[in-house]
C-alpha cells in the first residue's frame, strides 16, 4: 500500500505546473460558459424586430394615402360617369336647354337658332360641387382631356403619433368616355340632320333616310315614325361611339326643331 | 525478477504504473512535460471552439428566427404594394373596387402575414388583375 500511494504521489508530481492550471483554466471556461448560457438563455438574445418604425410609416402613412387617392380616383370616375349619364338624359345640359324644351326634352335648336351642349363645363361644376361634398375640399381646377380626367387640390397632411407624411391630393383618372368626342359627333350629325330634313314636307321620310343608324325618334326601342305635320322632333341617340358609362349604354335625349326658319 | 523489472522501469520513466509507462518509456522527461502541455493546449482548444460554436449557434438561432420574421414582413410590405398597383391598374381599366374590402386586405391581412387572397400578377401581360378580385 506504501508503494501504491508513494506511485500516486509521483503521478500527480510528474503534472507540469503549467499544464494543471490550464487543466483548471478548462473546468473555469466550462463553468463560466454554463453559467453565462443559463443567465442570458431566458432573455435571449435581442428579438426587437429591426425595421418595426419603418413598416409603421410604410404602412400607416404611405399605403393609407395611396388608398386614399385610390379611393378619390375611383369616386371621382363613378361621380363622373354618373355625371355624363345624367347630361346625356338632359341632351347635355345641366338644366333647361336656353332653346328651351319639347315634352321635357332639351331642344338643341329653335328653328334657325343652335342650342348646341358644351357639357365640359357642366361636368367641372358639377363634379366640383360633388367632390366638396364628399372630401370638403375645394378643387380649383378640374380638366378633361379626351377620356381623361385630372385634378388637384391643396396637398393632404397624414399624421401618425409624430410622423408627419404630406402628399398631393389630386386625380388623373381614364374614363373611357369622351365628352367631346361624343358631343363633337353628335352637334355635327344633328346639324347635318337639321339642314336635310328641315324644309323636307315629309320629314318622316326624310328624317328616316338621312338619320344615323344610332339615331331614333322618339325612343331606342321601337320604330316609331314622326306623325304628318310634327315638325320638333325628340330623339333617343345611341353612343356614336358605342361608349357604354359604367356598364350602361350611352344614351343621349334631345329635340331638333324642323321648323321652317320665317323669312 | 518482476520488482527488479518495475525497478527498472520506474528508473527509466519516473513511474511505476504499468500503463503510464510503455509509451513513456522512450521520451524524455523534459519532453513528456512539453507535450502534456501541448495536450492541454489542444483540448482547450478543442473545447473553446466547441463551446464558441455552441454559443454562436444559441445566439443565430435566435436572430435567425427574427430575420426570417423580418423577411416575412418585407414581402408582405411588397405584396401590399404591388397588390395596390394592381388596383390603381383594375381602376384604369375601368372594373368596380371595393375600398374597404382594399383597405382590409392592405392593413389587415397582409400586415398580420396571413395568406393572402391574392397574388401579384403584374407581369403578364394584357393581365393586371390579382386572383381572387372579381374584375
């Protein structure tokens, strides 16, 4: 037995100095790496999301404004194509023809007179009026330029908490719809109308021949013909263009007067 | 004849434990120190690098996670906008919207990252309207 501790003794004596401290320097790093692992695993490390602040703006300030003016583009074609049906009813204006009317249908004539319709303002003012209405915001201008529709008002100021996004608030909307193209054709082929038929004794015939397909007395259903001796005339006019306004057919009321100008 | 062996060997290597001292046998004690400590030196390292690798993995685990969070978001936001082009592009093309129905699917689900109900299919061409929104 005194020889096996005596052995022992020289086992341990034979360690390096040096190599027993780094033996203990491990079970120390070991020691210091578990007990840094068990502190900071229930912490984990920093889970904050990075770019939280930016989606917010993103999200809050820049998306709502695009559905914002998205909405204001998509008011602004609905409000417009209700505009151009309701002028259509009303042969293009926006209330009685200064030529007066026949049977409630605006006249775009009285005898040698022209009452032709420039509806391009009666939708400005209305569509102004009716954008008042929904945004409380005035619109100073307001231009159609063939199926377009543009316009702007003063720049709309989006807060969130102290964020502070500012953006134009204006439209530029496709209608697919011209105003003049439409009223161009029809003022010129009522005009055209006018001057064939308007000394004609039978004007059912005449008006029967010369009329556009898209044009029909009376009413776009049936074939009515114009008694003997009616010389105003209301029409139901097709789209020349064949435009159809937020899935209805265009369809224009008017009244032309074949009466004979007095001498 | 056995304890004059061990005599021997306890001589020659500074111990008398059989197993320390077959392979001791021939390097000098000077060098046996050497390489005890190189020994330390190797198995520290060892250790180090498997505790720096454990260390290093708990730590990207978890910004791992928080990355893919972040990525996630990232697409929704674009997701989000390109499903708004789409609508700036339906509202061209002249096909009813409903804003609330946007706003929701904007502000609501995308931002929750829920499966939406649309994709972006912008890229086709003649073809601007996402699955899912009736033209």
């Amino acid at each position: 037995m005194a020889r096996l501790s005596g052995y022992r003794i020289k086992v341990i004596s034979t360690m390096n100095a040096r190599g027993a401290i780094l033996h203990w320097a491990v079970f120390g790093i070991l020691a210091i790496l578990g007990l840094f692992i068990t502190v900071l695993s229930p912490l984990q490390p920093s889970q904050e999301k990075t770019g939280e602040w930016q989606l917010g703006i993103i999200y809050d300030l820049f998306y709502k404004s695009q559905i914002n003016l998205l909405e204001l583009d998509l008011f602004v074609r609905n409000e417009t194509w209700s505009i151009a049906l309701e002028l259509a009813q009303k042969g293009g204006f926006a209330g009685t023809s200064p030529c007066g009317r026949y049977q409630g249908i605006n006249k775009w004539n009285a005898q040698g007179t022209p009452c032709f319709p420039s509806p391009e303002s009666s939708v400005e003012s209305e569509l102004k009026r009716r954008l008042e209405d929904k945004t409380g915001r005035f619109f100073p201008t307001i231009t159609l330029q063939d199926q377009q529709i543009a316009g702007n008002s003063d720049d709309v100021k989006s807060i969130s908490g102290t964020d502070i996004y500012t953006y134009k608030y204006r439209f530029n909307v496709n209608l697919d719809y011209s105003f003049t193209a439409e009223y161009n054709q029809l003022t010129s082929e009522a005009g055209h109308l006018l001057a064939a038929c308007r000394g004609e004794t039978d004007l059912n015939i005449c008006v029967q021949q010369k009329k556009k397909a898209h044009w029909h007395p009376f009413s776009c259903t049936g074939t009515a013909s114009i008694p003997a001796g009616q010389r105003i005339v209301s029409f139901c006019v097709q789209s020349p263009n064949n435009y159809t306004v937020g899935g209805e057919p265009a369809q224009y009321s008017l009244a032309l007067d074949f009466t004979l100008q007095a001498p | 004849m056995r304890d004059n062996h061990k005599n021997t060997m306890e001589r020659k290597t500074g111990s008398a434990h059989p197993q320390y001292a077959y392979w001791q046998a021939f390097i000098p004690r000077g060098t046996r120190a050497m390489l005890d400590d190189m020994l330390d030196l190797l198995f520290m390292v060892m250790i180090a690098f498997f505790a720096l690798f454990f260390v290093h993995a708990m730590l990207t685990g978890g910004t791992d996670e928080r990355d893919k969070e972040i990525s996630a978001d990232i697409a929704n936001m674009h997701r989000a906008g390109d499903y708004l082009i789409n609508q700036r592009i339906n509202l061209q093309e002249g096909a009813p919207l409903d804003i609330s129905l946007i706003h929701e699917n904007v502000m609501e689900s995308i931002r929750q990252g829920t499966p939406t109900p649309f994709e972006a299919q912008i890229d086709q061409p003649g073809h601007g309207t996402p699955v899912g929104v009736q033209d």
